[in-house]
C-alpha cells in the first residue's frame, strides 16, 4: 500500500512513514526523508537557539545553576580558571568547567579543564591533594 507524502509529493510505502496518532490513518503526513530534512533545516536556521537552550538545560540539570548564576562566577572570578592564570576568553567556553562536590553537588567555582581532570585524578579530596602536594614538593607524604 501506498501514500502520498505532502512534503516531497511521491508516493511511498507505508514503512516509509512515522507514527502520527492525530492523523487520520495514523501516519505522518511526510515521508523520514522530507521530515528528517525538515528537522535539519530547522536545526541549521535556529543553532545558537539550541545550543543555548542545551546550555542552560546542562547548568541546570548536572549543577543546578542558571545562566546568570554561572555568569556571576565567572564574573567573580575575573574570567580565570579558579586555580590557575588561564584566561577563559583565550581557550574558549568548551574548555571551561564548572566545578563541583560530588557528594553535595555545590558549585565551588570554574575550572580549565586541565585544572578540573587534575582534581579529578587525584579522587577529588583535599587528601589525595595534599600526598600531590608533598610529592612534587620532595616530601614524603603523612
């Protein structure tokens, strides 16, 4: 059986369709094809949009900030890495981490990722910490 898609006006098999309950025969109107181009093109017109829209769902989700929130820390901290002179303005957002506890999900500040995957090898405790620092300081560690 066939049915003629509204967006590329061919006719094509019934598999070639999605599900679509509030159509007449079930179906979507358009074909993948012309609903997946659909899809891009959308995508393609509204891109900051969406990466926007994933940025804040991000910050909320994994940290429980909102754009402001995360602006004022970054504020705050003068545009640096919280434990390093890195510049986030010259190694761009993607590399700039929001830091926090995991075992009380508080936000403690922004991190480069160089910065914030260190912290994270050294299990994230002040005492994996302090045995980093009397090693690389030529002490042996309490």
């Amino acid at each position: 059986m066939l049915k003629l898609c509204t967006g590329c006006g061919k006719q094509k098999p019934l598999d070639q369709y999605n599900k679509k309950r509030a159509s007449r025969d079930g179906l979507n109107y358009k074909c993948r094809p012309c609903v997946n181009a659909d899809s891009l093109a959308w995508y393609r017109k509204n891109r900051e949009r969406v990466k926007r829209t994933h940025r804040d769902y991000v910050l909320k989700s994994l940290y429980g900030i909102d754009e402001a929130q995360f602006q004022e820390l970054l504020q705050a901290q003068s545009g640096k890495c919280a434990l390093c002179p890195m510049i986030f303005e010259e190694i761009g957002r993607r590399n700039l981490c929001v830091d926090h506890d995991h075992a009380t999900g508080k936000v403690r500040g922004l991190l480069c990722r160089r910065c914030n995957s260190s912290i994270g090898q050294l299990g994230d405790d002040a005492e994996g910490l302090r045995r980093a620092l009397a090693y690389v300081e030529g002490r042996p560690a309490a």
